[in-house]
C-alpha cells in the first residue's frame, strides 16, 4: 500500500522531528490488511534512518508496536492506522522517539505515578473523528508508564472480534479485559477514571476573576481571548475543551476556512486561549449560580469560584427522542454520530430518526455504507433543504416515513427494530433493523441554572444585544443563549460581544 505523495510529504518533514532511534516490530500474515499493514511499515522505515524494521510474534495478526531498541513501550497498532488515525501514528513514532508530548506537566506527573498495571484496547474505525483523542491519550500513558500498554484495533480489520464483544460504538475502550468506557474521552477523563484527579482544593483558593467564562466551545474560547487582551483578569471553566464542534466532522461555512474538521478547530482554539494569560480549569462541571458581593459559581466537585463578572457559554447537547429503548440500548446499536459509528454497521439495516439537516444528511452517509436506511420523521413533510432532499430520493436503498412518532426502540441485548405510529390512522408498526441513529436537534445545557436567571421555554438563556442576562453582571453567549441561529461563527461573535459587555460592565460599575 503506497502513501500519497502528499502524506509522504507530510511524514518526512514529521520523521525529521525524531528524537532516538526506534523499532518497529511487525507481526504479519499473508492476508490482505497484513500485506498493505507491512508495506507502510516498510515505507515508514525507508524513509528515516532511525527506524528499523523486525518480524515477530504479537498478540494480534495483523499488528505492528513502536518501540525503543531493546524496550517494549506497549503502543501497538492492529491494523492500518490512516485515515483519522495518521496522525495518531505520527505522534507515536515521536513520543516514542523522545519527543516531549504537548500536555501539561501536571498530567504527566499523573501519569508516572500510576502503580497498577493496566492494559488498554481501543477499538475504532478509520473514518471516527472521535477515536484519536482516545488513542493519543492511552498511547501517551504507555509511553510514560512502563505499567501501562494500549492496542488501538481497526474494527474494520477485525469484524469476527468485534462481532464477539458486541462493540456497536466507536471507540469503544477495554482495560484488562473489561469494558472501561466508549465515546470521545480526553486524557484527564481517562485518568479520572483511574482516580487520578488534580487537587480540587485550590480552585476554592484562587483569587476572584475579573471575567469568569463558563463553557470552553466556540462561544467561551471567543469571550475568553476578548477578555484576555484587556488585560484583565480572565478564568474558563468548562468540562472539556472545544464543546459540540468536538462532534462535528466537516466544516465548510467557517469563513476564510474553506475547509476543516471539528477536533481540529477544537484543538485551534484551545491553542490560541492558551497563548494568553487565561486560568484554563477542565474537567469542571458548573452547578450553581449565586449573586452575592460577587458573582459566586459552585462547581460539581464542590469548589466554589468568584469573579466581578460571569459569561455563560455552556452551549447544547443532542437531544433524546425519550423513548423506551433509546437509554438502554445507547452504544448497543443506538447512536448519535453518522461519522464514528456509520462503519460498524456494514451491510445491515438502519434509521435515521429526525428529518432536518442532520437527519438527512446522516441517512445520505449511511446509504454509502450500510444495506438499508429508514428515515421518521415526525411531521407531514421533511424541514431539510430542498438540494439535500433530492439527494435522499434519489438513493435506492433509503425508506422515508413522514407523518410518523418513533414509539420504541427494541431489542434484547442490542437494537433489533424500532416501533413508530403513523400519526393520521393511529396504526403502530415495527422495522427491524440493527441500528438508530438519533438526529432530532439539540438542547441547551442550562437545566443547572434553576430559576437564578431567565430562560424561554426552551430552557434558552435570554439575552439582549450586548450578551447582558437577568442577572446583573453575567451575560451569555453561543448556542446555550435564545440566538435564533445555532452556527459555529455566530457563537463565536456573541462570545465576542457577550465579552465587550462585560468589560463594559465592569468600566461603568
């Protein structure tokens, strides 16, 4: 299997990078997905003189590990890590190398101090946004820890294995044999997991903020860097950085962006709040809201932050349909991304429930990959666009249901069907099919918020043209506020001027 030119391009100027010498063990069988596997590894090699190449025996054929000579790390990978996984591959072969890893030395220091053995296996498929992050952060553990290893498993190369444990989401995380968890996890989740956490007692310490911003998607990362560079006093907390844009695949209406991916931008926005004096605390849930002297913010873990001004930025999440079934069957054939999961249903027969945008656009996707898609939406006509669908209709392998409730998704273990009630006779019908893929818009994350501040009836927080809410001093912004368009740069520019609020604010007051 040749790389492109320009991802040989792109690895060159990465291998350059390499701190030591390093060894690719290869365990190779004479199959298809074992042959292209030895081919990049042999790519690889030829192109930095401080890799070498062995044949051996591992725990999976096909794999290969990237180790230091004479020392096993535990970082190995079964199957062929392109796609969304290259840059996973890169990283290791530097981090490996030598290479300091880009984290703070806070988490490293978690991460040397572990002294129990664990032993990670990530399934994922190549076309997961999500599943990197996840195989970075447990390749980085293997690579600090000796105590630790990780396999990331290309589901796509091991259908038999994935089959047998039931995996029906991406990634999907094993830890000596058990299932530890599944869906886009950061390194500090992980080690909170373990119950490796930072000291929470020196956030009740910390001198109160002059902006306080409480969410770190678009809208937060925007409001945070505007405050910053007025040279004022600016904290963000939020519990992981970049919000839904995280769940989001192609952008193509950022401006001046003609192209890019959500985990990118994330990660582009995290790396600009960090070029300014900004407290960045991740991992923090907010609980509660109180006006005293100063606005007081309550955390989940019990810390209680202060500052002169608060700018809300919690941003939404996917919406439940609230079905019987939709709880129980979550990650058992149950899903909310097209993108991650799509490839795990192969062949089989899926919905798509919602009829917007997303739904359609999820149905059009899965058509590419699965046998057979059922779309429902509720009412008597589909809300997307009219380009999307003509799209839908023309595919052969696609059912729409319109005027229909979704009643209950079944199954036993997993998802076998879905039942649904045509809306003019009342008649209740069942579909069997393997998967259901939700997509009926978003809610904000305000439930927290009680009646402290105020909201519509959708749980919107209210504001006015300077981003100020019912409380005097916290404004709001992005897709948590009742902005009548939910995009990516409009979050960005009401976090902008829920921030000049706020600065204002505090000029007059």
């Amino acid at each position: 299997m040749a790389l492109d030119n320009e991802i040989k391009t792109q690895l060159e100027q990465y291998l350059q990078l390499m701190e030591g010498d390093i060894v690719l063990k290869v365990s190779a069988g004479s199959d298809d997905v074992s042959q292209e596997m030895t081919d990049l590894v042999n790519e690889i090699a030829s192109m930095s003189s401080r890799i070498t190449v062995e044949q051996t025996e591992l725990n999976r054929t096909p794999s290969f590990s990237v180790n230091r000579p004479g020392e096993d790390t535990g970082v190995t990978f079964a199957g062929i890590p392109l796609g969304h996984e290259f840059t996973s591959l890169v990283l290791a072969l530097l981090q490996v190398s030598g290479r300091a890893p880009k984290v703070d030395q806070s988490v490293i220091d978690q991460i040397k101090n572990i002294r129990s053995e664990y032993h990670f296996e990530t399934y994922v498929s190549l076309s997961c946004h999500n599943c990197p992050d996840v195989v970075q952060a447990l390749n980085l553990m293997s690579v600090l820890n000796p105590g630790i290893t990780h396999t990331m498993i290309d589901g796509a190369a091991y259908k038999e294995e994935v089959e047998s444990k039931n995996v029906m989401a991406v990634p999907t995380v094993f830890m000596n044999g058990e299932t530890f968890g599944s869906g886009r996890m950061t390194i500090e989740e992980i080690l909170a997991k373990l119950g490796s956490t930072a000291d929470v007692s020196e956030l009740d310490n910390k001198e109160p903020f002059d902006v306080l911003v409480v969410g770190g998607g678009p809208a937060g990362a925007s409001a945070a860097i505007y405050a910053a560079r007025k040279g004022i006093r600016t904290g963000i907390v939020a519990e992981r950085f970049g919000g839904q844009i995280l769940d989001t695949l192609g952008i193509e209406n950022f401006i001046s962006v003609k192209q890019t991916e959500g985990p990118k931008l994330a990660a582009s926005l995290e790396e600009h709040v960090k070029e300014y004096n900004i407290d960045v605390m991740k991992l923090q849930r907010a609980k509660r809201l109180e006006r005293k002297d100063l606005i007081e913010l309550e955390l989940e873990s019990g810390a209680v932050l202060k500052s002169k001004t608060v700018i809300l930025s919690t941003g939404a999440r996917w919406r439940n349909i609230g079905v019987p079934g939709e709880i129980e069957f979550k990650n058992k054939g149950v899903a909310y991304c097209p993108h991650c999961d799509g490839p795990l249903f192969v062949g089989k027969d899926v919905a798509v429930v919602g009829g917007g945008n997303s739904g359609v656009e999820a149905a059009i996707d899965l058509a590419g990959i699965v046998k057979h898609v059922t779309v429902l939406e509720y009412n008597a006509e589909l809300k997307a666009d009219e380009v999307l669908q003509q799209r839908l209709y023309s595919l052969p392998n696609v059912t729409v249901l319109k005027n229909v409730q979704t009643k209950e998704i079944t199954g036993d273990d997993k998802v076998n069907g879905i039942a649904y009630v045509e809306r003019e006779t009342g008649e209740t019908k069942h579909v069997e099919l393997q998967g259901v893929f939700v997509q009926i818009g978003l809610v904000p994350n305000t439930d927290w918020l009680g009646e402290s501040i105020e909201r519509t009836r959708m749980g919107e927080i209210v504001v006015d043209q300077h981003g100020a809410t019912s409380m005097p001093g916290v404004f709001a912004a992005g897709d948590c506020t009742n902005s009548p368009y939910k995009q990516i740069i409009i979050s960005m520019g009401s976090g902008a001027t829920a921030s000049l609020g706020a600065f204002d604010y505090l000029i007059r007051n």
